[in-house]
C-alpha cells in the first residue's frame, strides 16, 4: 500500500474512531459531496488534479459571510485553503488572501489556532497552523461563534496524524483545549 492510501485509511481510522459529536461543518471521505465540491470550486477557487481525491472537507455550505470565504479541503495530495489576513482591523477592513495550495509532503504540522484578536467582539476566524506558521484566519463555521466541534476534530485528526508518523512536529497544546 502506497502512501496515499495509507494516508486516507488513517483519516478513515480517525474518523472511525472519533467519540465526540461532528460538526456539520466538517465533512469526511464518503460523506463529501459533489455539490460540496462544486461550492468549494466556487468559493476556494479549488482545482483538482486527475488523480487527487478529496478526504476532508472544512465549511461545507453557504451560510452568512460576513468576512468572504475561508475554508480548506485536504486531499490525497495536498492541502487547498482560503483565509482572511490577521491584522488588527480585519474585523472591519477583511481582506481574503490568494487561495493557495500546499502538497502534503510539505507539511509537518497542521492545526487550528489561536482565536483571532481584531478589534471588536464579532468572531473573524482561528489561526491556520502549518509548519508551526500562522497562515492566516480560517473561519470554522459561519453563526456568530466558532463552532467548537470543528475546532476539537480538527486538531485532535492533527494529533492522530502525528502519533501515526504522518506529521513530524506534535501539535501545540492551547489553554482552550
């Protein structure tokens, strides 16, 4: 069994084995849509090679966006993702960045981060944590608060991921956690 594969049986264990509630906002292998991915073409501007197989979907619907479209999808090969610039006036001035894409060889960490600090009290997006860099502010969901299910999904897949030998840097434990 080559990489790849390996790569999506332990998103499979992973999601086999996880005991808390899923978010609605997160969806996983099977349960990924074409329309979810038509949405994602759209929004994240996301293209797919031939052979790249979505596992893992963040932001799976149209809700109200206050602040653009953030989200990521992970396939079999890399890691497509839209953000919002973290700067102090995001909350008022929001500035989507370039989608980008980064191929899983590349990654030696990934997890959500801290809560964005702009001014005001209205709920921007999470840090994006790759290769322990701050890429920029990923909304997880899109009611007024974070949704808390994806934030626990998401990095405790990062945790998995690294006890299993996919990711070479353990994910930064967060007071939140």
């Amino acid at each position: 069994m080559d990489k790849i594969d390996q790569f999506e049986s332990a998103i499979k264990e992973f999601d086999s084995k996880f005991v808390f509630e899923k978010s609605l906002n997160i969806s996983v292998l099977a349960d990924i849509t074409e329309k979810q991915i038509s949405f994602h073409v759209r929004k994240l501007h996301l293209v797919l090679d031939r052979d790249e197989k979505p596992l893992l979907v963040l932001n799976t619907k149209p809700g109200v966006r206050l602040y653009g479209f953030t989200g990521f999808v992970i396939t079999n090969k890399k890691i497509h993702f839209s953000l919002t610039k973290r700067f102090f006036f995001a909350s008022i001035f929001p500035i989507g960045e370039k989608p980008r894409s980064l191929k899983l060889e590349s990654i030696d960490s990934f997890q959500i981060g801290e809560h964005d600090s702009c001014m005001g009290t209205t709920y921007v997006g999470h840090d994006l944590l790759v290769n322990k860099q701050a890429l920029g502010l990923v909304r997880l969901g899109f009611k007024l608060t974070y949704d808390d299910k994806a934030l626990k999904y998401i990095n405790d897949l990062s945790m998995f991921l690294f006890e299993k030998g996919y990711l070479k840097d353990a994910p930064k434990e967060y007071s939140w956690q």
